[in-house]
C-alpha cells in the first residue's frame, strides 16, 4: 500500500544509504592508498591468508576488513529500499491506471 510517509521515509532512508556507503568508500579507498591494492585483492589476501602477520598492520587490516563488510551491508540495504520503491511506484501506477480505466464510459 502507498502512502506519502512510506515514501518519504524509504527516501530518507536511501539518503542515509547513500550518505554511509560515500562515507565507507572513502575509508577504503584511504586504505588502498597507504597499503597500494584495491580492497578486492586486499579481502582476497586477508581472507586466504596470504597477507603477513605484520603487528603493525594488524589494525589496518581488521578496520579494513571491517569497513569492506559494512559497505556490503550498506549496499544491500539499500538495494532492498530501492527495491521497494520500485514496488511501491509501479503499484501506484497501476492503481492510477485502473482508476482511470474504470471512470472511462465508452
């Protein structure tokens, strides 16, 4: 069912999305430039245990890590907004379709 607060919020909603995963790519991309590699091949490394067990990037790689999963999570939250906005939208209009339709006299 549509109403004007559902959208709004799903809109507010897609706002912050977009606003958190801006803010999460920046991290990323700050930590591709200190350690030189993209965070695919960074999370590849990490995850199969190629990376040295370097103290000193201990941190680094878990914030890394860490950021990479929560952009996941971002992305996917606001695919599913997305996704119901969509919904939303195209049953509007063919509410609005079969509305008119059936005050049509022929």
């Amino acid at each position: 069912m549509h109403t004007d607060e559902f959208e709004i919020s799903l809109l507010r909603e897609l706002k912050v999305c977009g606003n958190t995963i801006q803010r999460i790519k920046k991290t990323l991309t700050l930590m591709e430039q200190k350690h030189r590699k993209t965070t695919d091949i960074f999370i590849d490394e990490y995850r199969t245990g190629r990376l040295n067990d370097d103290p000193d990037n201990k941190d680094d790689y878990s914030a890394w890590e860490s950021s990479y999963e929560s952009l996941m999570r971002w992305q996917e939250l606001e695919r599913q907004y997305q996704e119901q906005l969509n919904i939303m939208k195209i049953s509007v209009k063919k509410s609005s379709s079969a509305t008119k339709g059936s005050t049509e006299v022929p």
